[in-house]
C-alpha cells in the first residue's frame, strides 16, 4: 500500500460494510425515541437513554483504537466488536425497565463504537494517494440508511413500533457477517508506534475542528433524538417520517458522488465553513418552519451539507493534520468529542428543555451551528486545509 506499490481497493466488500452499519442507524435511530415513547419513557428520560451510545463513543473508539494500534488487528476488532455488540442487544428482550435498558445501551454501543473508525483506517489505508475517493466508497452508508429508514417506517407503521427491537437486531447481524467479508489488510498484525496523540491534538487547527465538530453534534443530538417525535406532534404518519429521514440521505448520496470534486474545487476550510453555515439555517427552518411541508423538505435536503460534506470533509481533515502512526487515534478522538461528547450533550439537553417547546430546542441549535462557523472562520488556517 505504500512504498509505489498499487493496491487493489475491495470497493464492494468496504462500502458493503457501510452499507449495512449505517442501515442498522437507520432503522433504528429514527425510531428508537418512538420505542422508548410507546414504552411510557418522558422526554427526559428519552434524552437520557439516547444520550448512552454517544457517551460511550467518548472512551470505547479510544480504547479500542490503542488495542489496534498495539496489536495491529483492525479487522480483528471490528468482527468482535460486532458480535459482541449483537449479543449485547440481546438483554433488550429481557425486561423494559429504565435502568435496564441503561445497561444494555451501555454494553452494546461500547462495543458497536469499536468498530466504525478501525473501518475507516483500513478502508483509508486500501485508498492509500487517493482519500479523495472515500465518498464513493461511504455513500453505500448512506444508500443502506434509505433503505432501512424507509422501510422499517412502513414495517411500524403497519406492524407496530413493538417490532423495532427485531428490526434492530437483525441489523446487528448483518455488520457482523458483513465484517466476516472484508478482506485482511496487508499491515493486519503490524503493531504501530504511535506518535504522540496528544501533541497532535494540540494543534490550533485541530483544536478549532473539534470544537466545531462538537457544537455540530450538540445540535445534531436535538434532531436524531426528537425529530420524529416532533414530526408526529405535528401529525405526520410514521410512513412520512421515514420518507423525511430518506429524503435528507437521498441528498447526502447525491453529495458523495459529487464530493471529490468539491474537495478539490472549492478545498477543505471552504467545504467545513460552508456545511456549518448551512447547519446553522437548517435547523432554524426545522424549529421555525415545519408547519409548511415544502420548507421542511428543503432543510432535510441540507442534511447532505450538515452531515455529509461536513463529515467527509473531516475524514479528510484528521489524514492531513495527523500522521499517519496517530491516524486511528484521530479518528477515534474525533469520533469521542463530536459524536460522543457533543452528540450526548445535545440529546441530554434536548430532553431536558423539549417542553419549552421545538423552536426554542432547534433555535438554540441553529445559534451554536453559527459559532461554530464563526470557530471555523479563525480557526481553520493551516494550509494544510487548503
């Protein structure tokens, strides 16, 4: 992979690996406050509960990223990772309670968290000079979430939400026999030394992208924790929920085909800023404008710059600012203050207000979204991100 030699990509065996884990986000995550909701759960308790997996994103990745680079088995992990987080999801068929289902979101994600950045060290390694192309290979994530938020809208709709933990954990299995036909990396066994971590984090540059990345997922915690409760509060059928999900993914597909050549275009700092600012007036349209089906269309389709750009922008970002010895541990240090720290902050705190009502939840979010570009603005001037 390295030293002039070419390296076959296994491109349907890596974006297959997408596919069915960000399947099991999407028929899941849309739905799981619906869960908790019919199981009697208040918004604060539901915050709560959703807020688990994004916690445990905050030490699992890191922990599981220095067991990588000490043994060098990537893949290794990723296939425990995976069944052990199915068998974990099996505790959810157990009892119901509040402080059990604590425990099994606490087991299952510890595990599932594992396995998506190790994912994208080995899919990054196989790209080798080209990152450029890792959109292509994501999108597939993407296609597999429309799939399955559409679908299991129906399945609930017709079925019943009590069907959601079958669903889900169906899914599980899939990435684990998914994770069985990922081909070995050639490095698969070579122990890394690691570079310092936290030196590389320590960067202005660094410091300024997390930042951001973690107001960006504070808002995203309000939205994938209370949109679809906020969807049917304002009477949508959960058929028409799953069509709102898609909608946004379909874009976000749409934007990966294109996103090499945004990249190259327009560069990273453009491409960041640009997915912050559309962030922030996103959410503004979600909290102020839902009433009018035709505005809240448009803000889900700003889901592929909210989400989309942003995200393989960032991909890109942790390749250039770090080396590669500390490229896993970026990832999983992204992965842990973003998604883990921001994303169950703004779960935690989305349930903690939601009943000073949707607009004030969103307009709050639409207001750190802006920081967040005003972070990036200042922030942002390595030119290694030009």
């Amino acid at each position: 992979m390295s030293g002039g030699t070419t390296t076959v990509v296994p491109y349907w065996r890596l974006s297959g690996f997408y596919f069915f884990y960000f399947a099991l986000l999407g028929g899941m995550f849309p739905y799981w406050p619906l869960y908790l909701q019919n199981a009697g759960f208040d918004a604060e308790h539901i915050g709560a509960l959703l807020a688990i997996p994004m916690l445990t994103k905050v030490v699992a990745p890191n922990i599981w990223s220095w067991l990588a680079d000490t043994t060098g088995r990537r893949l290794g992990i990723i296939q425990l990772g995976s069944l052990l987080g199915f068998i974990c999801f099996t505790g959810v068929f157990i009892d119901d309670g509040f402080w059990w289902l604590a425990i099994v979101m606490v087991s299952y994600s510890f595990f599932w968290n594992a396995v998506l950045p190790q994912h994208e060290v080995i899919t990054l390694n196989y790209l080798a000079d080209k990152p450029e192309r890792y959109s292509r290979l994501r999108l597939w994530g993407s296609v597999g979430f429309i799939i399955a938020v559409t679908g299991a809208g129906k399945l609930y709709e017709n079925a019943g939400i009590d069907t959601f933990p079958w669903l889900a954990l169906g899914l599980l299995a899939t990435i684990f026999l998914s994770s069985l036909t990922i081909p070995k990396p050639l490095e698969e066994g070579t122990r890394v030394q690691r570079d310092s971590l936290w030196r590389a984090a320590m960067q202005g540059s660094v410091l300024a992208f997390l930042c951001a990345g973690i107001l960006l997922q504070i808002a995203h915690g309000a939205y994938y924790s209370f949109f679809s409760i906020y969807m049917e509060e304002l009477g949508y059928t959960r058929t028409a929920i799953g069509m709102l999900w898609s909608i946004g993914v379909v874009a976000e597909v749409v934007v990966f085909i294109v996103m090499h050549n945004l990249l190259l275009s327009f560069g990273i700092r453009t491409v960041l800023i640009a997915s912050l600012v559309l962030a922030a007036l996103r959410w503004f349209i979600i909290g102020y404008g839902s009433h009018w089906f035709g505005l809240l269309i448009f803000a889900q389709c700003l889901h592929a710059f909210t989400f989309g750009t942003f995200h393989a922008a960032a991909i890109d970002t942790i390749r250039r600012l770090f080396k590669p010895s500390t490229q896993g541990g970026g990832q999983a240090l992204y992965g842990a203050v973003s998604f883990g720290i921001g994303g169950a902050l703004g779960s935690f705190l989305a349930g903690r207000y939601w009943s000073e009502g949707a607009e004030f939840v969103f307009g709050t979010a639409s207001f750190l979204c802006a920081i967040a570009a005003v972070i990036a603005w200042f922030g942002f001037r390595d030119p290694r991100l030009h």
